[in-house]
C-alpha cells in the first residue's frame, strides 16, 4: 500500500496514529539539527518532520530531498507546536521513520505555487506541471463537480444520455470545419462537428424526446481569451416542447447550478428582446451589473449646431460615467485612443463634462450654446459631477458597438464587473438572417434549422432580413452562456429555408437529404439549447479565459505548445491518404 491518507485529511484527532503518506516535495527546510518537508498531493499539504538527533541517517536523505521528487514516507502524527492556520492540516506534522523516493525530478522550470514565476507559454509547454498548482487544479475540480450535477439534474428530467459521432459529414454554415481524409475513401473527408445539431434532430424524429450529451465540439475559427478550437458543450434537445418550455427548465438547471456551487440563488431572469438589448447596450449579451445604458442624442445634437460630425451622422449616442467630470486631459485622451484602436474603429470621442461646481467644459463647446449642452443633460439624466461620453456614426448598430466597448471600458476602469456578481438574463427574438459581407448574402443568424416566429413567416419571401428567430440566449455577466431555438420540422418550411440562404434544391440534398427526408417520417415539434461548459467553469470559478478551466488547452495561435501539434506527419502517411502538399509558403 502506497499510502494509508492523503496530504489533506489528517487533524488533531488522528495524533499517535501511524501512517504512509505520498506525493511530491512543494519545499524544504532545514532548521538546525531537522529538516521540514512540505508534501503535496491532489488534496492538500501535510509537514514532515525529520530529526538528525533520532535517525542522522534518514534526515541526511531527506535533505537530499529537491522540489516535485515524489516520495512515500511513513511516520507517527504528532501535533503541530507551531500550527499554520492557512492550511486544513496545519494543527499536526509527521513524525518520520521511513523515506523511500518513489520518482526523482528535475528542477522544475517554474514554482509549482499559486503566484508561479512561470509566463503563459512555459507553463502551456509543461502543461503537466501547471496542473498540479492547486489554483489551476481547484478550477478542474469545479468543473466535475459541474459535469456530476448537471447529469444528474438532466436525469432526474427524464433526459438520456446519447453519444453521437465526431466523424461526420461536412456542413456550409457556420464556422470553418476541421477535415479528416478518408485513407479507405480516397479524396473523401470526414469533418468534425461544430456541434450534434443535425444529429440530435434526428434523435427527435427517433422518438429520444429528451437527449442531452456533453460533447466536444470543433470550430476553426480565430482565437480570443473565451475560443478554443476544440471546446464542450452540454447539448440538449427536447421534444413536443415550446419557447417558454425549454427557457423555464434550463434556467432552473442555471439556478441549480449557481445555488451549489456559489451559493448565490438566482432570481427569476429577465427576457429582453434582441432589439432592445442592441438599442440599449448596443449588444446581444449586455452585461447588466452596471448601469451606463445609451442614451440616443440625435434630436440634440443633429442639425441643432454647426458641428458637421453630428449633423452628416446616421446615430448619435452616449453613455454618463457617475462621477467621473473630474476625468483629466490625459485620461480622456487615452479613452479616445481606446475608441479608435482597430478592434474598435470609432473615429472619436466626445465628451462633456458636468462639473460638481455647476460649469460645463466639453471637447463641442464653440459647436453648441450652453442652453443645448444643458439639453443635452436634461436628456440623458445626467448630474452635477457626471461625464458624458457620446460617440457618432453613419451605420447605427455599427457604432452602437462600438460604444458597448467603451461602456465595458469604463465598467472596468470604475471597478464595476465585480467577478463574484452574477446578472443573467435571456435574449429572446433575434433576427433570423443576417447579411454577410464577405458572402453577399444572407446568413442564417444561428444555423439553417432555427424556427422562424410563425407572425413573420408571411415576410420571407420579400423581407426575409426582417423575420424574427424563436430563438433565445443565457446570458451572464456579459457573456454569452447558453442558446438554442425552436427547430423548423416541416420538411416544405426547411425547404423554404434553404431557399432564402441561396440554396439550390441539388445543394440542399446533398448536404442535408439525410435530415429532410428524415423529417419525412412523422418529425415531432422541437427545441434545444447548448451551453458552453468551458465558459460556464470559467464564469462560476471566476477566470478571464476558459483556458484555465480545460486540461490541455491550445494558445492563441491553435497549437498545443506541449505536444507540438500542429506539426507536418510523415510522407508515407500522406502516400496512404493519396494528399499531395503544395505549400504556398
């Protein structure tokens, strides 16, 4: 037997017990004649106590100890003289009378500690060693003790469980797929899901009224702190159900969720619609732990002085910041730098200054009269001490964007995203195309299956851009959690579908015969939502990136910097799969 405990359950009461403990070596200490070993395992820290005046020749090999060997040791439980309150088993210490070192290590290439010296990339590239810091491995734990209550919670609503393949076909909408070529069908390739959507339809049309799967799913698409090209999702389906039906059960399940592991009870959430939600926050997941909503100024400032910027703009809009008059010429320079970074793409910031005193300054005084400045106060709610920032443009819902940025930019700056506040809610009535530029036409806003609200389906032959989704997000803390909509089942309904998105009947077939014939069959009315598990973790541990919630993650160029994939495979197995490379490097 390896070991009789942990590192992490012994206490006072277990004193005059004889034990084996295992794990690696977080530090030692040598005080005069005794040398101090800190063990570390999964669940905790337990001392070790050498004594050269009992066995010179046991505390010699102890001293011999370096960082992360992992080593067996057995002793007696004594209690601590010297206890440290910062730790469960800081009341007791190991008494030594055996050593045995079960693996040496090298010195490893960062501290495995909470606050480690090692950068983002080394510790990528030795993943392994990352993962036993208890601040990446605590958020792992989280994240199972997430996967154990959702199965649960899902069963206990009669849903199944139901694994769906990775090898399948590819589809046109969407993100980039990943593709696999087929050795035993030569120029054929498999891709791998962006998510089971055709798949778990057709487990409704199989009469699973109730699936669920937490699946991984493949995207390849560019990458940002809540992106990975391989992520999971906790997929569900559900049959003979409406809108309200799939909203009021999975909200319960968020509730569940947040009320074990947090301990915070959710209210019953707010739906506000897609419109709503773009026009007073210029966003379709609007974080709602602060105030700062926009504020339209165009009968103020357009047209009613000779400031060309506002009276040639298609939208005028701001946001008052609390407090904030007293913004210096640098803070307010740098605020304008923010709003014309690329990733932003305003071309400048306006702002007015709501003195404590009473005065008013701002960056538009010689284009408007101290009356319209005032207006412009009266409008927006604005108080004594307060700072307006207004931004303008000649495309609405491009600039009402760009202001979110800078309303999530203040929100930071005041300390007012606070991690351990939690404000969720749900946007309903989406559109249900979208036009892309880079395609020049329009897109399905979330996949070609999503229903559209029966009052707007007369609209879809000359107004499709106008036609709304029965579809509907979870949103938390300004992050997009969850989504789903009701499914088209009507085989004449989906074939009008494809119709709108550009589809010729022969391209429809071919890429979705399966699942209209399918629906041939006596398809049942459904609906499903798919939450993102990594950006769930992430939200409830309290992170900034997903990345710190998965195992082996990639970094933001896609590779795994501690396997070193991508990396080119040999010829011979490019001979079996008949690919020839031709690089344009």
């Amino acid at each position: 037997m390896y070991r009789t405990s942990t590192c992490g359950e012994l206490r006072l009461s277990d004193a005059g017990k004889e034990v084996t403990l295992a794990g690696w070596v977080q530090r030692s200490r040598k005080m005069g004649g005794m040398t101090f070993v800190d063990l570390r395992d999964r669940y905790g820290i337990t001392q070790l106590v050498f004594n050269e005046a009992d066995d010179a020749t046991l505390c010699g090999d102890a001293n011999k100890l370096g960082r992360e060997y992992c080593i067996q040791v057995n002793g007696i439980v004594s209690e601590r003289q010297s206890k440290n309150s910062k730790i469960p088993t800081g009341d007791i210490e190991i008494i030594a009378k055996g050593l045995k070192v079960l693996s040496p290590s090298l010195t490893p290439p960062f501290t495995i500690e909470d606050n480690t010296d090692g950068g983002d990339d080394l510790r990528m590239k030795y993943r392994y060693l990352d993962l036993r810091r208890e601040a990446v491995r605590k958020n792992l734990e989280l994240r199972h003790r997430m996967t154990i209550l959702i199965r649960n919670f899902l069963d206990s609503q009669k849903f199944m469980e139901v694994e769906t393949p990775i090898l399948i076909g590819s589809t046109p909408e969407g993100a980039r797929d990943f593709v696999v070529p087929s050795r035993m069908n030569p120029g054929q390739f498999y891709a791998l899901p962006q998510s089971p959507q055709t798949l778990k339809q057709l487990l409704m049309v199989a009469g699973f009224d109730r699936y669920f799967q937490i699946a991984k799913c493949f995207r390849d698409e560019d990458l940002r702190a809540d992106r990975q090209p391989e992520f999971t999702q906790i997929d569900c389906e559900m049959s003979f159900v409406d809108q309200d039906d799939v909203i009021n059960l999975f909200e319960e399940m968020a509730r569940h969720l947040f009320r074990e592991i947090r301990g915070v009870e959710l209210p019953k959430l707010e739906q506000m619609t897609w419109h709503d939600a773009m026009k007073r926050f210029g966003s379709d997941k609007p974080d709602l732990r602060f105030g700062m909503e926009f504020v339209e100024l165009m009968d103020d400032l357009k047209g009613t002085g000779s400031f060309s910027v506002f009276n040639e703009a298609a939208y005028i809009g701001g946001i008052v910041v609390p407090g904030c008059a007293d913004y210096s010429r640098k803070q307010l320079n740098e605020l304008t730098d923010f709003v014309k970074r690329p990733q932003v793409g305003a071309h400048g910031l306006v702002f007015i200054k709501y003195n404590a005193d009473g005065t008013v300054k701002s960056s538009i005084d010689k284009f408007y009269t101290a009356e319209q400045l005032q207006k412009v106060k009266e409008t927006t709610g604005a108080k004594d001490g307060d700072l307006v920032l207004i931004l303008s443009g000649d495309n609405a819902n491009k600039t009402r964007i760009q202001l979110c940025s800078l309303r999530l930019e203040m929100g930071d700056r005041l300390g007012l995203r606070d991690k351990n506040v939690f404000k969720c809610l749900w946007i309903v009535d989406f559109p249900l195309f979208e036009w892309s530029d880079e395609e020049q036409r329009l897109m399905a806003t979330h996949h070609p299956f999503t229903m559209p609200n029966p009052d707007d389906i007369p609209l879809l032959d000359e107004h499709p851009e106008q036609v709304r989704a029965k579809a509907y997000d979870f949103v938390c803390n300004g992050i997009e959690v969850g989504g789903g909509s009701l499914r088209i089942h009507d085989t004449q309904l989906q074939e009008k579908m494809f119709e709108v998105l550009g589809f010729t009947p022969e391209r429809a077939e071919a890429q979705f015969g399966f699942l209209m014939n399918a629906f041939k069959y006596g398809a049942p009315p459904h609906a499903g939502l798919a939450f993102g598990l990594d950006r769930f973790v992430s939200i409830l541990a309290g992170l900034d990136s997903i990345r710190d919630c998965i195992a082996f993650p990639k970094n933001n160029s896609g590779r795994d910097v501690m396997l070193d994939a991508p990396s080119m495979i040999d010829q011979k197995q490019l001979d079996e799969l008949e690919i020839k490379l031709d690089l344009k490097l």
